[in-house]
C-alpha cells in the first residue's frame, strides 16, 4: 500500500476541509516538525494496522475461494465418477450374452399356478419376453385365456403381464352348462406373485357375467362396452368396471336360453389343459 507523505498542500487541504465546516483558517494550530513526525508515525501504525486488516481479509477471501473450488473440483469427480459407473454397466450390459429359445411345433409348458400351449414359442433374455403364436391358451386357476397371438413378461422366477393380441377371449366355468365370458380386441392380464388379479380390455370389449347367490345362480348380465377393467379376488371375477359407452342388459336366469349366451369365438378347451409335468410330453 502507498501512503503519502505529511507535506504542506496537505495541511492546505486538511484546513481547507475545516474552513468548509465552519471554522476559521487562522485558528488552525501549524504542529512543529516532531509532531508532524509523531503524526506521521502514527499514520503509518493507522495504516500498517489497516493494512494487516485488509491482508487478514484477503487471506479469509482466498480460503473461502479455494474451499469452493474444492468442493467444485470434488463435485465434478463424483459427476465423473457416476458417469463413468454408468457407462461401465451399460457397456457389461451390452457384453452380457443375449440367450434365445425357438420351440416349435407343438409348445406346451407346466408351472404350478400358470399352464399353456401353443404352435410355437420364441424367448429372449434381452428383455424377458416370450412370444407366442398359432392360437396360444392359458390357464391361470379358474380362467382359460386365448387368442391370435400373446406375449408374456417375465420377472425374477414370476409373470409381470401377458398381452391377449387378436380376438382376446376369457372363460371361467360356473357349471357344465353356464360360463363366464370376456371377449375383446385386445387384452392385457396383470399378475401378482404369478396370480392373475386384473384383466384389462381394450376395444370391442364384450361380456357374460352370471350373478349368483351362495351355490345358486340367479340373473346372468350381458355387457357390450369399448374398454374393460376386470378384476379378481381369490382366484374368482370379483368386480367387473365398464369404463367407455357401456350398454347392459340383466336377465333372469330362468328365461335365458343357454346357447343364446355364448360370445363369438367360445370355446372350452379345459381337456387339452396339462394337469401336471409329464403332459407336456403328451399333444
């Protein structure tokens, strides 16, 4: 820091600045030459103090902005950390070997609570979807689902989803003589720990629903609406929502003729289901 010496232009100005506040030049007192000294001196103390003070400041300002480029500098390594981790499996995911299985002609596959079969099958691990075609059919405990074609989502040793593609159809047996019946456009079955809870239809959706009091059935209701929400409980239809446009008739079960309730595409087909492992080797 500069600091200027004690000369007369700068008594001149000190007085002047007294004159504008009201008091006399003449009154102003001339110091002797070891008071200017002593002033002068503690000046400089003034000064050399102030100017610790500004080097203490600068010192703290200096740290501070170190401290922020640290935390920057760290806060990029970790972005670059992150995103390195995520590149590595990325790239192990695209070196993992990508498995596949082709059946045909003749698929049928056992599972505890699932059963199927179909003309041909093919299976990625890539992505967990096993493709179905030639007319597949599933059981899942009571219900028998078809259609054109199906694919199904797997998860860890469990079924996510499976998607009804072409003339979805469900059935569920009430008696030898009355069935429950689902039809639509398209379908979409969700699954809880491998049970079927939620069936979701979508477009064309066409229904059959008996209603039943205890052992007894009582009125059987027939619905047309574009998009349904079916949901099951206990392995039974619980609920059915008809969500678009829906246009239903109940009618009494004892006025009803039994092959006037029968959806386009109905077929039972509980005899080709496989009961147990060793079926599956049986067509």
């Amino acid at each position: 820091m500069f600091i200027k010496p004690f000369t007369d232009d700068t008594l001149f100005l000190h007085a002047d600045t007294l004159k504008a506040k009201g008091e006399n030049k003449k009154e102003l007192k001339v110091e002797s030459p070891a008071s200017k000294v002593q002033g002068s001196k503690s000046t400089e103390k003034q000064e050399t103090k102030n100017q610790g003070k500004e080097k203490g400041r600068g010192k703290k300002k200096k740290q501070k902005e170190t401290e922020v480029r640290t935390e920057k500098a760290e806060d990029q390594k970790l972005i670059i950390a992150d995103g390195q981790q995520k590149k590595e499996g990325s790239e192990k995911q695209k070196q993992e070997p990508n498995h596949l299985l082709f059946a045909y002609h003749k698929v049928k596959f056992f599972k505890k609570d699932f059963q199927g079969k179909c003309d041909s099958l093919y299976y990625s691990t890539n992505d967990s979807v096993m493709k179905m075609y030639g007319a597949p059919v599933f059981w899942s405990n009571e219900n028998q689902l078809t259609s054109d074609s199906a694919k199904m989502y797997t998860g860890k040793k469990s079924l996510k989803s499976i998607e009804l593609e072409g003339n979805g159809f469900m059935v569920s047996e009430k008696d030898s003589v009355h069935y429950n019946q689902i039809r639509g456009k398209k379908m979409k079955g969700l699954f809880n720990d491998s049970t079927l809870y939620l069936i979701k239809v979508q477009g064309n959706g066409q229904t059959i629903y008996y209603d039943e009091e205890g052992d007894d059935l009582r009125a059987v209701n027939r619905a047309d609406c574009t998009n349904i929400d079916v949901y099951l409980k206990n392995k039974k239809i619980s609920r059915i929502v008809f969500i678009t446009k829906p246009d239903a008739t109940l009618f009494p079960i004892d006025e009803i003729d039994v092959r006037d309730f029968k959806l386009k595409g109905f077929i039972w087909r509980n005899d080709e289901r496989p009961d147990k492992l060793a079926d599956i080797f049986i067509w």
